[in-house]
C-alpha cells in the first residue's frame, strides 16, 4: 500500500473521524499537524490546501473526510 499522510490541526473533529477510520481499518499513517509543523502547513498552503486533513495517498489527496471516498482510495 502507497503511504498515506494526513495533515491535521487540533480541534479539528473531521481530522479526528478520517484518523479514526485508519486505524479500523489498520491503515498505518504519518500525521502532519500543521499546528505544530510550520513546514507541513507551508507545504499545504503552497500546493493550494486551505482547510484540513489532507489526506495524501500515494499521488491522490483528499480534502476533508468521506468514508467512501476514503475507502475507494485505499482500495477498501
């Protein structure tokens, strides 16, 4: 499975959800928490992202959460 990224920041409840959903499903995942990475958040903003989570599969990204969404870019 390509790595999967999910940029975050805290007190976000739709953050929340997507990184629950991972790990239901046993989704490993490094997270990116633009409130404590100026990189991560720069790195968003310059690739046009202005909300959260990112989530970035292989080449794919997904703003905000969908569960079936998800599930289709995992191969679920």
């Amino acid at each position: 499975m390509p790595q999967v990224t999910i940029f975050t920041n805290h007190g976000c409840s739709a953050c929340q959800a997507a990184k629950q959903f991972l790990n239901e499903h046993g989704v490993s995942y490094v997270e990116r928490n633009i409130g404590d990475d100026p990189e991560a958040r720069d790195e968003l903003i310059r690739q046009g992202f202005r909300a959260v989570p990112v989530i970035r599969i292989g080449g794919e990204a997904m703003v905000g959460f969908s569960a079936m969404k998800l599930r289709r870019m995992l191969g679920l």
